[in-house]
C-alpha cells in the first residue's frame, strides 16, 4: 500500500508516538512513587478502580448465625443483610449498590481502597448472592461481612458489619 519512500517514514512517527507515550507514563509512576501517593489525580489515574461513596444509613450485618452461636455440624448457613444499599452483581456500577463479601478469620483487614483479594479467608459473592453455605473445621470462628463496589472496591466509608464469633463443634 505504501510507495517505498513513504514506509519508513510512516514507522518512524509510529516508533516516535508511542515513545512519547512511554515517556510520559514512565514520568506519571515516578512521580507517584515519588511519596505524593494517589492525592493529585485519583479520577484519571484509578479510572474504574476507584472506591464507591456510601449511602449515609447503609449497614451490613448477619441474619445468621448470630454472634456466639454455636453449631453442631461442620455446615454453618449464613444469610447476609443490607440496608440502605442494593445488591448488585460485581461489575455493575449501579448507585449505591454493592455485593457481599465474608472475611473468615481474618486477623487483619486488607487495604479497603484497593480491590478485595479473593482467597479461602475472603470469598466474593460477586453474583449477588445473599446467604451462603460453609464448612468449617470444628473450632471458634471469626465471621466479618464488607461490601464491595462493582469493582471489589469497599466503599468510601467502608461497609462492615460487626465482627461476629461462632462455634463449630
Ligand atoms: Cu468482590
């Protein structure tokens, strides 16, 4: 398509624009591990990772088991609730909406700006689900419910519900 002499020139502008872009974006991370954390320009620079405000009266709680419950067999049935706030399946960023997520003896809770990691301790119901089965090893059991945004995002305050202790025998 391109006449012989026209070729290079045309990779050349190719080559040069994308290392312009390169160097700009080079310029943009080190300037932000540069200690100025992610304050000058969170919109553009978190784009869809950005936490979700929350509802003033939202609040996640258990409707079960309830605090200091104790079970007989290894399948402990919870049922998770929320007020003020819808549950939306994960990637819908509907308003003021989110979706469950249960930290199961978890000692320490993960940076609620960035995205819930997801692992055996911390489990997504980003279909929408409302209850959920465990099973659990006979033992004391620390149970925490943290809402999500579309992008596993906690919100801006965090959605948590009290930490409850439970009893498998
Ligand atoms: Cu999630």
């Amino acid at each position: 398509m391109f006449k012989g002499s026209r070729l290079p020139q045309a990779i050349l502008l190719v080559a040069s624009a994308m290392l312009s872009l390169t160097s700009m974006a080079d310029g943009h991370a080190d300037h932000n591990t540069g200690g100025h954390g992610h304050g000058h320009n969170p919109g553009h620079e978190l784009g869809s990772m950005a936490q979700s405000p929350a509802a003033e009266n939202a609040r996640v709680y258990f409707v079960e088991p309830v605090d200091g419950q104790v079970i007989s067999a290894g399948e402990v049935q919870v049922v998770f609730g929320l007020s003020g706030m819808v549950v939306a399946p994960a990637g819908s960023d509907t308003p003021n909406s989110g979706h469950h997520h249960l930290l199961i003896d978890v000692e320490q809770l993960p940076d609620m700006r960035m995205p819930l990691p997801a692992s055996e301790n911390i489990r997504h119901y980003g279909k929408g689900q409302t209850e959920t089965t465990l099973m659990l090893a006979p033992g004391r059991h620390r149970l925490q419910l943290v809402l999500g945004n579309y992008a596993h995002i906690p919100h801006n305050p965090p959605i948590m519900s009290e930490v409850i202790e439970i009893t498998v025998k």
